[in-house]
C-alpha cells in the first residue's frame, strides 16, 4: 500500500524538517505485520514529495492464529487484500513513522509547524465501501479538494458491479500536522476494518487525534461508530465524551464577546442599527430562507422570526450554551407550531463543510469572521462561498479606522479581547472583493452606524450575490 504527501511550499525541502526524516536516505520501520519504508521520489526547492509504502506480510498476519483443518477461512487468512489495501495498517504506519510530526512538534523548525502549506496527499490504491460519495462526506468537511477514480470490479464482468477500491486525491492548504492527524482517523474509516482488536484504548486514540475538529465534524457519529468498529459500548462513550468537550473557549469566547460589545458600543446603539440595516438589507433582496451564521444567543433570530416575509431560518452556532439561551429567548419550546416550523437552532462549526447549509437564498454573518485566526478564516469562505453557495451573504465586521472615536477604549486595542483583527476599510474592501472574485459574486459595500468625515462608520457591511445566479 502506498501513501504520498507532496508540497510546492518554497523551499519544498522543508517537508523533511517537519517529518524527521531525511530526504537524502532510505528509512525502514519494522512493524508487527511488515515492513514500511520512508523515501523521497523529489525532493528540490520547488517541490517534495514523500512516500510511505507499506510491504505487508499475510504470513505475519496469521502467525498464532488457529482453526479447523480444512476450514476454508484458513486459505482466506492467507490470499486476501489486507496486504495491498488494509487501510488500518497505514494509519498504525503513521503513527509509527510520523509520531513527532502527528505532536506538532520540530526540533529545528518549530516555526514551520503551525504554518499552513500547500499539502496534496494520494492514495493510489485504497479500500472504500462506498467509494467516492464516503470520501466526500469525511474530506470536505475538513476543507480538502478532492479527487477520487474507481472502477468495476472487472469489467469482463460488469455484473459483478463496483469495486470497493479507488484511487483517492485530496488537497489543501493546511498545517502538516493537521493533514497527517485527519489520515490516521479517517482512512480506516474509509475501510470500515481494523486488523487488530478493538479494545478501551482505541477510544483515547481517536479523542486525542481527534481533538479540536472531531466534536464539530457533521459525520461525527459515523466516523466514531465505523473506527470503533461499530462496538456499541465504545462508541457510546467516546460520542458522550465528545459532547462533553465541545470547545468551552468558544463558549468563553460568546460570553466575552458579548459583555465588551455592550460596554464599548453601547453609547451607539450600534447593536440595533447593525440588526436593522441587515433585515433591511434581506428585505431588500427578497430573501425567504435565510441561514445565520454564529447566531449566538440569537439576537438577529429574534427579528428573523418576527418578520414573515422570512419564511425559514436556521440558526448556527458552534456552543451549544449559546443555542439553549438562544432557545429560551426565542421562547422556542411555546411557539405554535406553524411558527416553529419556521425556524431551527443546530449546532456546527463554521470551519467544516455541512450539507445543512445549503438551499439557502441569504446567509447573514454578523460580527463573526473578525474571530477567526488566518486559517480557520481561510476555512471558513470556502465553507461558505465555495461549498454552501447561497445567492447572497451579507457580512458585517468592524472597522479598525473608528476605534479612535470610542472614549473607553485604549488607543491600539480592538473592541473586543478575542479578536484576532480588526480591518480598516481598504483591507475589508480588498478581501472581500478577492473573495467575491474567487467564487464568483459580487459585492456592494455599505456603511452601519453614525459616520465620521475622516473615519468612516464604525462597522463596515459586505453584501455579496452570486454572478447571475449561478451554481
């Protein structure tokens, strides 16, 4: 089996400091059912790729195991596929091979490890029941492009139907360390097989590797029940567990978010006229369904509901804390039903692609992406413009310029402590044009809030439509 990982980060050579292993050399690491061996196909300024293939030995396999004479799964043990596409053995070969690079940690260059690089990983030959659909479903949610090639069985006999093998492609740019964790999960799920037991320590494997995306991911039961080997008992622990650890920094994070807010924007009303100049903007649009993105404890839902040219809204928000205050202001629970139908809270990460998110005329994103670090941004406008695709966005964030005018508020500081920036107009004006570009909207700029001649209005609004409506 064979797995290779390439990059045309400059220099591409880096590659080798982040795996700890020598481009120059051959490696070999003796394994409980073979062998595998690292080596480097290229490795120059421009490009470098590295190669985990795996020589599995079916005897090894067997050695100890005992059965039946003449029992038919003996000949079975011994002629079979595990040797060329038992996805578990390469997670194991991983785990071995790239343990350090999987810590996120780098003797020589710890500054390359949080770096997002342009990543390409192939799978030229794997085993995935249901083929490219599954690798979809588990990949582009993590925001990797994909690329998958299968065939029949044999095609001097069709009606012996697909082959449960493909050759599989995915691309991003995103950390190492991420890429490497996302294939020790999910390509023994894409198996739906292990060759080995599993047992209680399998479940702290897969919380450990999964932290910080696993709770989030819309296939989350799926990917738990298949890589535990569908053991009820385990599965339900580790699903329980990841409920538990949904991010409470995020939770954090929306109840700071919302006390500064009030304490440096207060003497504004800023809030209200941020709330109105959205609604009037959907109104203006025609917009019926409408998605908000980071709805928190649903302060734009409330108006939303309110209003009955809006016919459906789905609230998002990845703490749950937020979305049962939500449910409780919203009087939810007490609604008639024809006024229920017309409104849903889930729970989701803006970082991760979800079907939920799609078939929607209008998604608003109010005082949001200014929360995001570069990558999680990145992320999240291909989740949004490239993946959901609704006819319009209509985003707000600060501006930076403005800050000046707040008395409270420290000469240099953002508005808000979780901020990870804050732009002036020029910088959201250029993003967004770049974005609209990218994905093939245009976008209208337009100002909230009481203006000043030299600084603008203190939250500048992006109104984004898909170029005549197309996919």
């Amino acid at each position: 089996m064979l797995l290779t990982i390439s990059t045309a980060h400059v220099p591409a050579t880096d590659l080798g400091y982040l795996l700890h292993k020598n481009p120059a050399r051959l490696q070999t690491e003796e394994l409980s059912f073979g062998k595998a061996h690292v080596f480097y196909p290229e490795a120059n300024v421009d490009r470098c790729t590295v190669a985990v293939l795996l020589e599995v030995d079916p005897i090894a396999l067997v050695r100890g195991r005992r059965g039946p004479a003449g029992d038919g799964r003996q000949l079975q043990q011994y002629v079979n596929d595990r040797p060329y596409a038992a996805n578990s053995f390469m997670s194991v070969a991983l785990g071995r091979l790239f343990a350090t690079a999987l810590s996120g940690r780098s003797k020589e260059r710890q500054e390359l490890v949080d770096i997002s690089l342009p990543l390409n990983a192939k799978l030229p030959a794997i085993a995935a029941g249901s083929g490219s659909e599954l690798v979809r479903r588990l990949f582009e949610p993590l925001g990797y492009r994909i690329s998958t090639e299968s065939g029949l069985l044999d095609e001097t006999f069709p009606d012996w139907g697909e082959s449960r093998y493909a050759s599989v492609e995915i691309a991003a740019t995103t950390r190492l360390r991420d890429l490497l964790t996302h294939l020790y999960v999910l390509i023994p799920v894409l198996d739906n097989e292990k060759h080995y037991w599993v047992s209680d320590d399998e479940v702290e494997k897969l919380l450990k590797r999964g932290e910080g995306w696993l709770a989030m991911h819309p296939e989350k039961d799926l990917i738990v029940s298949r890589y535990l080997k569908r053991q009820r008992s385990l599965t339900r622990e580790a699903l329980d567990r990841l409920a538990e650890e949904t991010p409470e920094i995020e939770e954090n994070q929306e109840e700071t978010r919302n006390q500064e807010e009030q304490q440096v924007e207060r003497s504004l009303g800023l809030h209200e006229q941020r709330m109105g100049t959205v609604l009037s903007v959907l109104r203006g649009l025609g917009a019926r369904r409408i998605i908000d993105l980071g709805c928190g404890e649903g302060k734009l839902l409330r108006y939303l509901l309110a209003d009955p040219q809006f016919e459906f809204t789905l609230g998002m928000d990845v703490s749950w804390k937020s979305l049962e205050v939500a449910k409780e202001r919203l009087h939810l629970d007490r609604l008639p039903e024809r006024q229920k139908d017309r409104i849903q809270l889930v729970q989701g990460s803006l970082m991760y692609r979800d079907q939920r998110l799609s078939g929607f005329d209008a998604a608003t994103v109010v005082e949001v992406i200014e929360h995001l670090d570069a990558p999680r941004l990145e992320a999240f406008e291909r989740v949004l413009f490239a993946f959901a695709r609704p006819m319009h966005v209509v985003l707000t964030t600060p501006n930076v310029e403005y800050n000046s005018v707040f008395e409270t508020l420290p000469t240099g500081q953002f508005r808000h402590r979780d901020h990870r920036f804050e732009w002036s107009r020029a910088e959201f004006e250029t993003w967004a044009k770049s974005i609209a570009d990218q994905y093939g909207y245009e976008v209208r700029f337009q100002a909230v809030g009481p203006q000043d001649q030299m600084l603008g209005a203190p939250t500048q609004m992006g109104i984004f439509s898909r170029v005549g409506g197309a996919a």
